[in-house]
C-alpha cells in the first residue's frame, strides 16, 4: 500500500518533469529556428536588395572584371578574386605558423611562461582590426615595399609574372594578406592550444612508452588525435579574414576594375568593396550592385563553411569503420 | 588452452593447479640475473615523497608481481622504471634505479632509447584512433622498421602471441576503436612487445577484462617470460599468485603517506609463508 502511493507520486514527479523537458525543447527549439530565420532574413534581403542588379548582369556579373559607377559597367570577379586571394595568402601563412604556437603553448611551453604567454595571444586577437591596418599603412607597407617586394619583383619577378612590379605603390593583395594572416594567426593558435590541451594525456603516454620522442609524439599521436579541432581553428580563421573589411581596405590598394597579375599589385576584397562605397552610393543600380557583391560574399563564405564542415566531418570519422563515426 | 576449454573449467581451484604447474616450471628464481634492482630507490611528487626507500630486484626472464593497497604507489614504482614521470612537472627519483646495472636516472640515460627497451602496458586500454594494424606498426616504424613485408610479418606474429590474430585477421585496417575493451588491451600487449623490448611493464593490464581475457593474458605472460623481464601490478590476490615468479608487497607508511615496501620474495614463500605480520594480513584478506 505504502508503496503503491510513494509510486504514484513518483509517478506525478515524473510527469512534471516530462512537462518541463517539453517546455525546455519548445524553447532550444524556437531559439534554433531562430537562427534558421535570421541567415534566411539575411539571405532575403541581399537577394531582394541585389534584384536590379541582377536584372541586368546575371550570372555573367561573377565572370566580368571592370568598376564604373557612372557608365554603371560593374563585374565581381576583381573582388572574388582579391578575396580569395588575401584570404588564401592569409591561411597560408597563418595555418602553419598558428598551429606550430598552439603545440609550443600546450606541449613544450615551460609551465611559468604558460599564462602570460596565452594572455599575449589572446590579447593579440582582442586588439581592433583599424589598428592592425593603421599599423600596416604605417610600418608595414614601407617595410615590406624596400625590403621584401622590391627586391623579390627585380629578381624572381623577371621570370615569375605573379610576384613582378611594379611595387611603388605598396599596398596591394600580399600585403593585404599578410596582415590578415597577422590578424587571424592568434585565433588560429589559441584554438589549437585549446584542443590539444584537451587530448587525454594517455594517448601521449602510449605514444611515449612505444619508444617516441616527445616530437613523434606530438605529431604522431597529439595532432592526429586533435586533427578535427584544428581544422575547425583553421575554418575559422579562415572566415575571419574573408569577411575582415576595415584592415583589408587600408592596404590593399583599392583597385577595383582590374586584376593585377602580381600578388604585388593593388586588389580589392568583396567587404571593403561594399564598406567603402555604400554610403556614397549615387544611384540605385550602384547600390543594387554593392548589394548583389555583399550576396557574392554570403555565397563565399557559405561555400567555405560547407567546405569545412566536410573536412571536420571527415577527420573525426577516422578510420574506416570507426566507432566514432 | 582453449576458450572452450575455460569455460567448461569453471572450477578455479583446478584451473589454479593448471596454470600454477606452468609457474612451476621453475622453482628457483634466484639464479637468475638481475635485470632491474632498486637500491634506496625515493620518488618525490613535488614536496610529497611517494616512494621511500624502495630495494629490490626483478630478475631477467621471471615474472615480478607488485601487490599492495590502492595509493601505496605501485603506479608510481612501476613508472619511474621508464620514466613516464619525465612529463608530469616536479616529479623526481633519487636513489639507485638500475636497468642491467646503468641507473635510469643517471644524466648518462637517455629516456627514448630507455622505452625502447622497457615497454608498458597501461592500466586502460590505450590504443591510438588508427587502424589495427597501425596500432601496432607505429612502434615499429619508430623503431626503425621500414620494410612492408617484415612489418606485416611483425604484426602478425605480434596479434598471434597476444592471442588477437584469430579475432582480427579479417579487419586488420579497420580502426582499434571498434575493439572490445579485452581486445583493446591485448592490442596494446601486441603493440607493447612489436619493438621487442627487454623488460615488460603491466600496470593492472587485467582490471577491465572478463575472467577469460584474464587468463588469456596470464598465460601469454608466463609465454613472453621465456624473452622478457615481466613486472606486473595487480589487485588480484589469485592473480599475483598464479602467475608471478617473485611477489614485491607495497605499504603506506601511515604516518608520512609515502609508499614502503614491506617484504619482497618467491611468490609461494609471500602467499604461504609471509614473513610480516602485514603481509600476512593482505594476502589473506583481512587487511585494514
Ligand atoms: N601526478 C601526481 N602528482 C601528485 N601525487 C601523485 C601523482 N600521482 C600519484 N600521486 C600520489 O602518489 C601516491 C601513489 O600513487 P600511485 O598511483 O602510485 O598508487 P597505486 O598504488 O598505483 O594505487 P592504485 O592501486 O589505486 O592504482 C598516491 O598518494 C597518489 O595520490
Ligand atoms: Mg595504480
């Protein structure tokens, strides 16, 4: 009898707490489709807002080159290539560089220069991207133009048309990309550290018991464990630099109708593009195109995204026949 | 012995006698060399002394057991044999640790090349998320072993000692992880012995396994005794008892909570005839 009633109200007990798992997942639920609607409200208003645009080049506006606001004569492809370019540049320089800090961080830092050695690094990636681009203007640029550009476009530069001058101007996609690899080079690193600091310690163990240096180790077992986790770091840099508008614009060059053979020459990228001109937009077709560009960069970044999820998918499957997958 | 075989043998006292004429082979240990010896051997975790004074030996080609209560520092003793400590931060040895006579911890001792002679088997399965075959080849490889053909071959021979091949041979590159934990640990026997090592190191290899795995395991060791120096901690009286040449019996020194031993000797002699009081307690059951 008495357990027959302490089962009952058991039973009530559970029930409620029934009633607040369906409360809680109506509320995830409204919270997610939320996201949903606020990239498909994105998504329509560029649409939407791109639709004279669009009217007029169609498909052929991703595969034109030339910038002419008055003669409206538009094309996209200066400013998908500037920023895949700058981007690209960006990845490649900080993918390799982040990584090598985040193992240095987690691995072979000695304890004490651990914290002060992350904070800077965090701190790196907390500083505002107009000082990154003021700092390239202003040291960078020069720096780079005598002493980098200079000397590679007089030597490699005669048989290479992609590194050749001329270079006086010294802004340009190299150099756009290389201060977008300085920018994204803390949020690659800090991720790295964080997911390696998180491989079990017993996957080193095992590799060091087999005989490993503390080198084949790290490469052999901390990375391959990590490897879906970096990528994501990397993704994510990556996204960083091709949505980055203020800094790309302050080096880059600001050519807009033509694209340079030399990674030495001016560009521009879609952001700084649309940043740049939209508040002096003269007329509805240039701000209809400036629209249709912003939707060009929302292809891009979705691609690029997609692209990522694919490769972390395929990295945490691991083997074949996984039981992970 | 079959897997049949030992599930039809339910009796253990019978099993025990089976197993146990294996170990009997040999009465008398102490012909042999000493491979690994202890001389006043301390291990500091930072300012916690976890080791004091620790003298023994574990002798080349037998079966060394450490038994004692959780916390007395087995892990810690077994360890320090191949400096798996050197990762941990403020941990240290000081005293004599010697493998064939050269101190482990001398300035002179390189610990890479000291693992490649000292393997280790860990108390958790701990395969890489690799394929089966990579599990075991990444030692190898490291170890210098380039040749495809003498890989496979090392790899084979390798699963079969550690009574794997029969369950893996079909799906040598799928990955480790689809393995049960019992085949899991007996992989990481399999990749523990690849690079040939002189002396084994098993930190409770048993804990996580069915009677049969653990049977299966005890009598590869008693097979890999013929090559290797076997050190073995357990929490298995049985286990100890079966399958160890010589038994070392671990305390905590209540007063400082660092680990002491308290008697080291023959097995039999340890399980039938203890000569402390403590020891007595232990084996029997009736500690604490
Ligand atoms: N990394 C460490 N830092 C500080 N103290 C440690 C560390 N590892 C172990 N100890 C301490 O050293 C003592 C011995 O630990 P150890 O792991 O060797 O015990 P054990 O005999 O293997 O126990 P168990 O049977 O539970 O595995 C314990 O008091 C433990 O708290
Ligand atoms: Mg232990």
């Amino acid at each position: 009898m008495a357990q027959a009633e302490r089962l009952s109200t058991w039973q009530t007990f559970q029930q409620r707490t029934k009633h607040g798992d369906v409360i809680f997942w109506l509320l995830t639920l409204f919270f997610a489709l939320m996201v949903v609607a606020l990239v498909a409200a994105v998504g329509y208003v560029a649409w939407v807002g791109s639709s004279e645009a669009r009217g007029r080049f169609g498909l052929s506006f991703l595969f034109k080159t030339g910038w002419d606001p008055n003669a409206q004569n538009f094309g996209a492809l200066p400013a998908i290539y500037g920023t895949l370019v700058s981007s690209g540049i960006a990845l490649l320089i900080a993918g390799p560089l982040g990584i090598l800090i985040g193992v240095f961080l987690s691995e072979l830092c000695p304890q004490r220069f651990k914290s002060p050695l992350s904070f800077m690094v965090e701190l790196l990636a907390a500083i505002p991207s107009v000082i990154y681009g003021m700092w390239g203007v202003f040291v960078f640029v020069p720096f780079f133009r005598s002493w980098v550009a200079a000397p590679i476009a007089k030597s490699v530069g005669k048989s290479f048309p992609l590194l050749a001058g001329p270079v006086a101007a010294g802004r340009g996609l190299m150099v756009a990309g290389i201060i977008l690899a300085i920018m994204i080079l803390p949020t690659i690193a800090a991720i790295t550290r964080d997911v390696l600091a998180v491989v079990p310690n017993h996957q080193r163990e095992a590799m060091l018991a087999v005989g490993a240096t503390r080198w084949e180790m790290i490469r052999k077992a901390v990375l391959p464990y990590a490897r879906a986790g970096i990528i994501g770091g990397l993704m994510l840099g990556l996204g960083r630099a091709l949505g980055e508008t203020m800094a790309a614009l302050m080096v880059i060059g600001s050519v807009k109708d033509k694209i340079s053979t030399s990674l030495f020459g001016g560009g521009i990228t879609a952001a700084s593009l649309v940043a740049s001109e939209l508040p002096n937009a003269n007329d509805s077709m240039h701000e209809s195109t400036l629209i249709l560009i912003a939707l060009v960069l929302f292809g891009i970044t979705l691609c690029v995204n997609a692209f990522a999820r694919l490769l972390v998918w395929q990295a945490a499957r691991g083997p074949v026949g996984s039981a992970r997958s | 012995m079959s897997e049949a075989r030992l599930l039809t043998n339910t009796n253990s006292l019978r099993r025990n006698v089976a197993v146990g004429a294996l170990v009997r082979e040999r009465e008398h240990t102490d012909t042999l060399a000493h491979k690994l010896e202890a001389k006043n051997f301390n291990f500091y975790y930072g300012t916690f002394q976890a080791l004091s004074d620790i003298s023994m030996v574990m002798r080349e080609h037998s079966i060394t057991a450490i038994i004692g209560p959780s916390g007395c520092g087995k892990s810690t003793l077994l360890r320090a044999i191949n400096r798996m400590h050197d990762q941990t931060p403020g941990a240290r040895g000081n005293g004599q640790l010697m493998l064939d006579g050269q101190n482990i911890y001398g300035p002179e001792t390189d610990a890479v090349l000291l693992r490649r002679r000292i393997g280790m088997v860990f108390q958790r399965p701990n395969v890489f998320a690799k394929s089966i075959f990579d599990n075991i080849a990444y030692g190898l490889r490291i170890a210098g072993w380039h040749d495809r053909k003498q890989l496979a071959a090392r790899v084979e021979q390798c699963l079969r000692q550690a009574a794997l091949w029969d369950e893996v041979k079909d799906r040598l590159h799928s990955s480790a992880l689809g393995l049960s934990g019992g085949q899991q640990q007996r992989l990481c026997i399999a990749r523990a012995i690849a690079p040939r090592p002189e002396v084994l190191l098993m930190d409770e290899p048993c804990s996580a396994l069915d009677p049969i795995a653990t049977l299966k395991v005890e009598e590869l060791m008693l097979e890999l005794r013929r090559e290797y120096t076997i050190v073995i901690v357990t929490h298995n009286m049985q286990q100890a008892a079966r399958a160890s040449d010589e038994t070392a019996f671990m305390l905590m020194d209540p007063a400082t909570r660092s680990g002491q031993l308290i008697e080291f000797g023959p097995t039999n002699r340890i399980f039938t005839n203890p000569q402390d009081k403590r020891t007595e307690d232990y084996v029997t059951g009736q500690f604490g």
